[in-house]
C-alpha cells in the first residue's frame, strides 16, 4: 500500500496499520509535555500542519485550556483558555473543517500579522467514555488544505491520543501527589522540630510562599472576633502588629464553619476595612483556617499582588500544610505554656528565681563587656508577723500586691523576680547607684500609697549592690553584696530606709 505525500494512508488498511502504529507511541509516552509533543510530531508526519495546538476541556469550568500549539515548526507551551461552549467541536462533539476565511470562523489563529495568519483548519474533539476532554486542530496558511479522509485521520489520531492524554495525566496526578506528599511530610517535620513559637511561625510562613507560588503570606492570630498578623513573608506583606476585625462573613467562614474563603479583589472588597486596604497591597486573597485543638486560633493567608485566582490543588495543598501547622503551633503553644509555668512564680506571677538565672547569666556577660548593672533585693519587714496574726490567705495577698507594685514601676528592659520567701529582686540593666536609689524611692513611695499594702502599714527594707568585674564572678555574688548592703541599712534604722 502507498501513502501521499505527507505520509497519510493511501487505504483503509494502511490507515488502521498507522494509528495502530501512532497509538503504541503515544501510550508508551508517560510524560505530558513530551505526549503532548508526540502527538504534534505523529500528527505532522500524516497530515499537512502548518499551525498546530492542543486544548484540554474542563466540563465544570466549561473551560478549553490550550496546552501546546507549533506555528510552522515552531514548539510552544502555554496556558490560554477559552470558554468551551464556544467551540463547535467541543459543543457538538464531532470534527470540523473550515476551508477558508479562518479568522472569521475560529477561537483560535496562528500567525504573526494579519496578512499573514492561517487560512483554513480542521478540528477533531478527544473523546473519551462518550465525554469531550478536549481539541486536537491543525492549521493552514493556504484554503482550501483539508478533506474528509484528512479530517478521518485526525479524528483517529485523536481517539488514541485522548486515552494517552488520560493515562499521562493518571501518571502525572499520581507523581504530583507522591512529590506533594514526600514535601509535605518534609514540611511536617520541619515544623514540629523546632517548639518556639515565633521559629515555627517563620518556618511556616515560607513554607507556605514556596508550595502555593503566592506573592505574599501571613500568619493570623485571632482573639475574640480580632485577627492580627503575627508573622509575614513575601513581596509587601503585612507588617505584624496589623489588626483586623473580622466579625461577620470572614469570621463565620474560617471560625464557624472552618472552610478556607477567598476575596477576589482584596483592595476594593467591602469585607476589608478602609485603614487596611492600602497595607494589604495583594489582588487576590486566601485563607486558610489553623486549628488549635478543637478551635480555630488563627489562619495563614496568602496573596498575590494581582488579581488571580487559587485552584483547587493549591486550596489542597494549602489545608495539608495547615493541618501539618496546627499540630506543630498546637506543640510550641503548650512548650511555651509549660515553660512559662516553669520559669514563673505561681503565686505572684512574677519570674522565677530559674528566670532570674536564665537572666541574669545574659545581663553579666554584658556586664563583663562594660555595660552597667545593678540588682536590688527587697525583703518585707516582719513578715512572719502578718502571717501568724493575719493568717496565710492575708499574707499571700500581701506578697501578691507587693510583686504588682514591683511590676508596674519597672521598665521593659529589667527584670522583677520573687526570689524566694517574702524576698524579691529588681535587676536594672545601664543603671548606676544614682538610678537604683531613685527607683527604691518610688518603691517606697508607691507602698505607702497602695490600697492592700498601706492600710497594713507594711514597709520593706532593701540593698542593692553594682557589678564589679574584678570582685564578681555571677549572680550570686551580685546578690550577696546585696544582702550585706539590705542588713547594713536595717541597722541603721528601719524598713523604709536603704
């Protein structure tokens, strides 16, 4: 049997033998990119294809996506959709032919002006289990350029090549999950090695940015109906701090219901505040919820800067690493609590004397390299009185409201610890003697005005002592020179005085 010019069946025969033959190849083809090209290659090799493309159809969406097209040898991938109800082929289901005036005919032109774009196509649908997945077409620069027997072949070719296509994307679906699943186990573990809140924050936050190709994104945390941003990453992101109200639609959708929402145009949306819209400068945004046990405390947000939408696989991929986030968040949130209970006093809430290890080791290498400190010690005078006349339920309120006006006079930078008993310690980091005597005044000013303690008559006695490099090694001798220095004025008469 012979064949034309193009290599297209000069028989029945001839053409069952060549689809044969271009249907091992293209099921033997298990990449997408490399199938899409064979079928271009098997397609050209039989039938004359100046311009040639793929679109793959998306029922639900009533969405053609074009996949690859060549214009006169030319090899391209793209990603250009076009409504599929629009179609002919892919509305009716069967082939056609137009044989000239192409550009008033088709959705789709190959060319590079208009005097010189394709004249004349044919178009045959990929069919599979009755279902239309898409559009295999060729294109001529010349009229008139197909018949019903080219239109034959095509039809053919497509038959197998939309099986191929289907196995193809079996295999990529199932490649996709196992790569997505292997990242996701690796984000997994990622995240739960560290138990520092803040550290699995970041970690999750560029985790985040790589898997869903966002420009942006964000950590939430929500307390009440508020939401504030506690970690960013990403082209222009919210700078933490920033709060959200988002009381109504935003909060029934992620709290309530615990579904991942969407706003399409985040800079005009109604459901973000005015004093907001400038800061969250992205087009489109996505939410995504963060469980903490059985409630919902925050959610990861991702935006892009322009308006785009995020599919479903990205929407998936996303509440996987977000479940993966809640569990390690879930564990540094309960670290964080058990560590606070062991680095805090549970009765006055202060630090602890461990914090106050923890510390003061950091204050006195400072120290050692120039810096100014200074600790204070104040001890409650006669304590065991209030105790034994007051009972232990007064005593406890005494030691409490001391503690808070300790708390209330200190700056950020220092610390205030219960040291043990009705003992407490104030450490002022770049203080000198001048700054420590004007602190205890306030002290002692403060005590005898406040509501618990003046009506007690309650009065304590202090001693502070500065850092000396050559005298001091740690904490401990910082503490006992201010001990000595605490006795040395109770000696010289009375509570109120240092």
């Amino acid at each position: 049997m012979s064949t034309t010019e193009t290599g297209a069946p000069s028989s029945v025969a001839e053409r069952d033998r060549l689809l044969l033959d271009i249907g091992r190849t293209l099921t033997g083809t298990l990449s997408l990119d490399e199938l899409y090209q064979a079928v271009y290659q098997e397609t050209v090799r039989v039938v004359h294809a100046e311009g040639f493309y793929i679109a793959l159809y998306d029922q639900a969406k009533d969405l053609a996506t074009v996949v690859y097209f060549a214009d006169r040898g030319e090899e391209t991938q793209c990603d250009i959709t076009y409504r599929g109800s629009d179609s002919e082929v892919i509305r009716a289901g069967r082939g056609t032919i137009i044989e000239d005036r192409l550009d008033s005919q088709s959705l789709m032109l190959l060319g590079d002006a208009e005097s010189d774009v394709t004249r004349s196509a044919m178009s045959a649908p990929l069919t599979l289990r009755g279902r239309v997945t898409g559009v295999i077409s060729t294109q001529s620069y010349e009229p008139r350029s197909y018949k019903e027997h080219d239109l034959e072949l095509l039809q053919g070719i497509a038959d197998v090549a939309a099986i191929a296509i289907e196995n193809a994307r079996h295999v990529d679906n199932l490649t996709r999950r196992r790569e997505e699943a292997e990242q996701i186990e690796e984000i997994g573990r990622l995240l739960v090695s560290s138990l520092d809140f803040d550290e699995v924050l970041e970690k999750l936050t560029e985790a985040v940015l790589q898997q869903s190709g966002a420009d942006t994104a964000a950590i939430w945390m929500i307390e009440g109906t508020v939401a504030s941003v506690r970690a960013s990453a990403g082209e222009h992101p919210p700078p933490p701090g920033i709060r959200w109200d988002i009381r109504g639609h935003l909060f029934d959708r992620l709290v309530r219901d615990r579904e991942h929402t969407t706003l399409d145009d985040l800079g005009n949306s109604e459901l973000v505040p005015k004093h907001l819209r400038e800061t969250l400068t992205c087009g489109t945004a996505l939410g995504i919820p963060l469980l903490f046990g059985d409630r919902v405390g925050g959610f990861l947000a991702v935006g892009t800067k322009e308006p785009r939408p995020f599919n479903d696989d990205c929407i998936r991929v996303l509440r996987r690493i977000a479940s993966q986030a809640s569990v390690a968040l879930e564990n540094a949130e309960l670290h964080a609590g058990v560590e606070a209970l062991s680095l805090t006093d549970p009765l006055t809430g202060l630090p602890n004397r461990r914090h106050l290890q923890i510390h003061m080791d950091r204050e006195v290498a400072a120290a050692r390299r120039g810096r100014e400190l200074c600790l204070i010690l104040f001890d409650i005078d006669d304590f065991k009185r209030y105790n034994d006349t007051l009972g232990h339920v007064v005593g406890d309120q005494l030691l409490r409201a001391f503690a808070r006006v300790l708390d209330e006079e200190n700056r950020a930078m220092n610390l205030v610890a219960r040291y043990g008993g009705d003992e407490f310690v104030t450490v002022l980091s770049e203080s000198d003697v001048a700054g420590a005597e004007h602190y205890i005044q306030r002290i002692h000013d403060r005590i005898a005005r406040d509501r618990i303690l003046a009506p007690q008559g309650v009065t304590v006695s202090s001693g502070f002592a500065t850092f000396k490099s050559d005298q001091m090694v740690g904490m401990e001798e910082l503490i006992q020179a201010a001990d000595r220095n605490m006795y040395a004025n109770k000696e010289k008469g009375g509570g109120t005085r240092h």
